[in-house]
C-alpha cells in the first residue's frame, strides 16, 4: 500500500517520499503518514529537533568570496564514514554557486563561492543525524558575477525565442559560442572572459553550460581523458589535462555540447 509522507514545518524537518526525517533547525514539527488508496487512513507524530549549538556556525561572505565546509572524521567521537555524508543545500539558489564536491578518507567538503547578497543554509547529515549546520550570510554581492549573468541573459533574449524547443535553444548557444567567440588557452572562466569573446575549452564548456542551466536542464562536463559525466565543471578539470566539453541531459539521454571554437 502507498503511503504519503509530509512534515508540517519544513523549516524544522523534512521527510522523504520513503519515510526518512532529515532535521533542518530547532523546532518541533508533526510528521504525518497518509494512505494515498483513498480509505482516508493517516498516523501522525510529533517531532522535536535540537541541534547542539556546538554543531551550529554562521559564516559571512562577501560578494565573490569562496570557502571550503568540511567535516572531518576526527571531529567526532564516532567513526564517521566521511563518504556517507550527505549535504542539504537550502535557499542557495542566486545566493551562492556551488563549485563542487570532494571526499577522501578522512573528511568530506563542498565548495561555495557568494554571488548575491542574502543568506543560504547547509546542513551536514550523517546517518539521519545533523552533524553541522552552517548559516551563510552573503553581505555583499558579486558585481562582475552579475554582470556576466545579465549579458547571458541579453543573448538569450536575441538567440531564442519562445517557440524553440529546449535541444533547439542549446543548439543556439552552442553554434553562438562558436561563432562569436575566438579560441585562446588560458581563458577558462565565464564571468571573466565574456566581454573579450575569448575562451579554451574549459571556458567554452563554462558559458554553455550556465545557457543550458538557464533553461533548467541538467548539465555534465566531460574529461575526454577520464571518460567520465562530471556534476561539476572543476571536478571535470581537476581530472587531468585533456579537452573538456560539456554534455546535456535532454530526453534522458546525454547530448554532447562541443562549443570550444575552432583554433590551429
């Protein structure tokens, strides 16, 4: 029999579709399981959260600032399985960009950078359990970040229009990359090196990933040397020096995205 699952006051609490709590901050919230076969049937309970203060910190950014938060296996008097660790990222959305991930055996860490004055909220998980909770309070934002977001913005408005479909639109973004831009080594990050026109692979794979997130699709970066779909694009080039590009789930499968322009 299927069961719905729904916590009261998010801002405490989550629940999984499969039942699994997930504190969030302090507060008490009800949990409430309800048959979904129409009988009317539901069970509720009443939970209490309580954070210990030690597991709380506030950190403040300015704008285009960046900062590693990491658990460490030998802050806790429990063995912690570092790679089992799982990060809720809360209102972080304009607020910071996530760069990327890393775990090794003794500590697990995401990297942030701040890009839009206001406050976002990570929570560290280990096992149901919330093991730190880091308010981010960005104070400042990240002009040349924004820039670069607004001029995104401004060639979408010229390169798409409304009744092209989402492999249309990136097809547009790709063929614009390639076409207005220049190829030069070394120019490999978006917000920099919109302005001259020039990029390298890493800097192509950059800009045609931010178009393709602007439509909501999820984006991968591909190392040719490790053969491997990266979440992130520093993931895809911490692998080794070889080409990289970007790729785009459409229809559930990954579509290559080359926008790397040509070079001699």
């Amino acid at each position: 029999q299927s069961i719905s699952w729904s916590s009261s006051d998010t801002s405490v609490a989550t629940v999984s579709s499969d039942g699994i709590v997930t504190a969030v901050a302090n507060g008490t919230t009800t949990i409430t399981a309800s048959a979904v076969d129409g009988s009317g049937k539901n069970g509720s309970c009443s939970v209490v959260i309580e954070i210990p203060s030690e597991n709380i910190q506030t950190i403040e950014l300015a704008g285009g600032e960046s900062k590693n938060l990491s658990i460490w296996d030998d802050d806790y008097t429990e063995n912690i399985d570092t790679s089992k660790v799982i990060f809720n990222l809360q209102n972080i959305d304009n607020i910071c960009i996530v760069n990327g991930f890393d775990t090794d055996y003794r500590r697990t860490m995401v990297n942030i950078s701040a890009i839009r004055q206001g406050t976002a909220t990570i929570i560290a998980s280990y096992e149901g359990k919330v093991i730190m909770r880091w308010t981010v309070n960005v104070t400042s934002n990240w002009n040349e970040y924004l820039a670069y977001e607004s001029w995104r913005h401004s060639i979408e408005n010229q390169i798409w229009t409304n009744d092209m479909s989402v492999k249309e639109k990136c097809d547009a973004a790709q063929n614009y990359i390639k076409t207005n831009f220049k190829y030069k080594a070394g120019y490999s990050q978006g917000y920099m090196i919109y302005e001259d026109k020039m990029c390298d692979c890493i800097g192509a794979s950059n800009i045609m990933g931010d178009f393709a997130k602007d439509i909501n699709c999820t984006v991968g970066y591909v190392n040719m040397r490790a053969d491997t779909v990266y979440d992130y694009l520093s993931d895809a080039v911490a692998a080794g020096g070889s080409h990289i590009f970007t790729v785009i789930k459409l229809n559930g499968d990954w579509v290559s995205y080359d926008a790397q322009p040509q070079h001699n």
